[in-house]
C-alpha cells in the first residue's frame, strides 16, 4: 500500500495525519507513506521527527482582510497544483487522506486524478473550507464531530470516527510520566498551552498566575508559550523582576504534549479539536478558552461537548483574567472529589477508537 498523507500549517491538522499513518503502519508494517504540506508550516519540522519522509508544495490561504493580496494567492494555488500533480504521479499512491489545512487542497485533487482512493478527515464541528471543497473528490468523508456534518452536502459519504490521537497518549500513566519529566508526584500540575500557534490572551493571564504561584509549595505550573510569544514572555518577566523558580516550566514549544497531559492535573488551553480530544483521551480536567476569531465559533462548540458533561469549565476570552485562571486552579486543587469527577466525566467524553475506524473504513 502506498499511502499520501497531506494537511498542515498548525498541529490540529498534523498530528491526526501522524495518528492515522501510525495505526497503517502497524496493521501493515511494510506501507510506504509519503506527508505533503507546505515548506513554512509546522509540518516541515513535525513530520521528519515522527520518521515520515515530507515533500512540499506551494500554497496559501486565501486573505479575507486584503483582497489585493488573493492575486498572489491565485498563482501559487497554479504552481501548487503543479507540484501536487509531479508528487502524486511520481509516487503513484494507492490512496490519499487529507486532513485539512490549505496545502492538501491541491494533493487531494491530484490524487482524485491520478485514480487514488481519496478520503478526508475533518476534525472540527465546524469544517474548514479546504474540506468542504474536497469532499466531492473523496470516497468517505470522516467525521471527528457528528455536528460537522451538515455543513456537507453528501450524507452517503460520512463516517463519525472522533479525532485521532497518536497511540503515545494512551500507553503512559501518571507516575511514569512524572518520573521522565522529573516532577514530583506529590505537586499539583497545571498544564496551560494555546495551541501549537500559542496565544496572546492566554499568556498574558499565565503571567499573573506564574507570578502569583512562583516558588510556591506543593504546585507546578508548565505554560507552553509558542514560539511567536517565547521570548516576549521571558523579556516580561524579567522586566517584573520574576525569575521563575523550580516549580515553573515555560517552553517555546511542546514536543512532548503526550508526557505533560500525562502528568497534569489540569489544563488550561484553547479548544481545537485535537487539543480537546487528546485532553479527554487523557481524562483531564480543563478550563477551556475558546479563540472568539475562528471559523464558525467552532472552538466554543468543542468545548461545549465536554463542559456540557461536566469534563470541563468553559472561560470565554473576555472574561479571561489570571486571577479568574487562579479560581479555577484553587477550586480544584483544593477539592479532590471535583477533581476525579471532572477527571471521569473527560475521560468518558472521548472517542478512544478513531484511527481503528479509519482504518477500517480504507482498508474495507
């Protein structure tokens, strides 16, 4: 079998594509499985590190803001098509699975050419645009939200599969975790994230929350900043005279999501798709923010599914504060039966069995 798998620009899109080549690679070891993004995405350095060859093409998302702008949009979509059409012909893939993102718009329409099996992942309730327009190439359209599909036009085609979460997520335990990311199993953790892009808000109200917990007992708290915000934050706290002691971690970038939701208590994060699954994989308990600029208010409604099951705490961004994030952090470190009921009522929101059903679904 050989297998192109395409979507990129943020982790939402990257990490179901590693999670879906994994499970074909186990069930068939000898697959050859090709990822094509794009050269400035977080695919680039994401991908190789899992042990999956990458090639690029040319692509980008079309400005609503500055219409001006679409005129060079237009030509790379031409180069891209381009480059999607040598890859695809040079490989000759049995199949193609896209995952979201711009630059799979092209490999996918390729791929549907070329005679591929085509089959896309949509992750959110809300689908992105590139899907939407993909699904007419598709042989099956999988679902990681059943509200997802009435945004698309061919029933026949859908399966609800949930999100796929890379098998790492489900083989670690807490204690383990802890011991490999050298924190003490007697701390609190709180693990804060925006998203493999980070974001603004939620770092500015981290700020607050580190320097109100710094050096303070029996609690940890490890914020994952993104790159964009990295050295902005570090220059800030140094500008407040914080230098943050053992019990605060601040990393540009998360490689090891799997370990630190492992090891948390609780999380404060954006509501993507794939940070939602992988936190009720996990069975965290989370303050979810939801991005207010997404498409279709999506983050919101993620978030709903499991704070409407008591999995989570829904924190709207203009609301967001450090002390309201202190709230949240002392309410349930405070309250340990709360923190086991949210802790169940997560782990009961996912859907533990989304690469088994795909896979399923293209190997039928």
């Amino acid at each position: 079998m050989k297998v192109i798998m395409t979507g990129g620009g943020t982790g939402g899109h990257i990490y179901p594509a590693i999670a879906i080549a994994d499970k074909i690679k186990q069930e068939q070891p000898d697959a050859e499985i090709l990822f094509v993004g794009t050269d400035h995405g977080l695919e680039k350095k994401i991908v190789p590190r899992h042990g999956y060859p990458i090639e690029f093409v040319t692509a980008e998302g079309i400005d609503r803001k500055n219409l001006l702008r679409n005129v060079n949009v237009a030509r790379k979509l031409v180069k891209g098509k381009l480059e999607a059409k040598k890859i695809v012909e040079r490989f000759k893939p049995d199949i193609v699975i896209g995952t979201g993102g711009y630059a799979s718009a092209p490999v996918i329409k390729a791929g549907y050419k070329f005679g591929a099996d085509v089959y896309i992942h949509e992750s959110n309730a809300f689908p992105g645009l590139t899907n939407k327009v993909s699904e007419k190439y598709t042989k099956k359209v999988f679902l990681g939200f059943a509200d997802a599909a009435k945004y698309f036009k061919q029933p026949e085609k859908h399966v609800l599969t949930g999100n796929p979460v890379r098998k790492e997520f489900f083989s670690l335990n807490k204690e383990d975790a802890r011991k490999d990311l050298g924190i003490s199993k007697d701390r609190f953790v709180v693990l804060a994230f925006g998203g493999s892009q980070g974001a603004g808000r939620i770092n500015k109200a981290m700020m607050d929350v580190i320097e109100h917990y710094n050096g303070a007992d029996g609690i940890e708290i490890c914020l994952g900043t993104g790159s964009f915000y990295y050295e902005a934050i570090l220059h800030e706290l140094e500008s407040k005279g914080i230098k943050p002691a053992d019990n605060i971690r601040i990393k540009e970038y998360i490689n090891d999501m799997d370990k630190y939701l492992t090891a948390a208590d609780m999380v404060i994060s954006r509501s993507g798709a794939l940070t939602v699954a992988e936190v009720t994989v996990c069975g965290k308990p989370a303050v979810f923010i939801p991005s207010p600029i997404v498409t279709g208010n999506h983050q919101f409604y993620n978030a709903k599914a499991v704070a409407d099951k008591d999995g989570a705490f829904i924190l709207e961004e203009k609301m967001l504060s450090g002390e309201k994030i202190s709230e949240y952090i002392n309410m349930l470190r405070n309250d340990r039966s709360l923190l086991e009921k949210m802790s169940e009522a997560s782990r009961k929101c996912a859907l533990t069995d989304a690469t088994d059903v795909i896979y399923a679904n293209i190997e039928g």
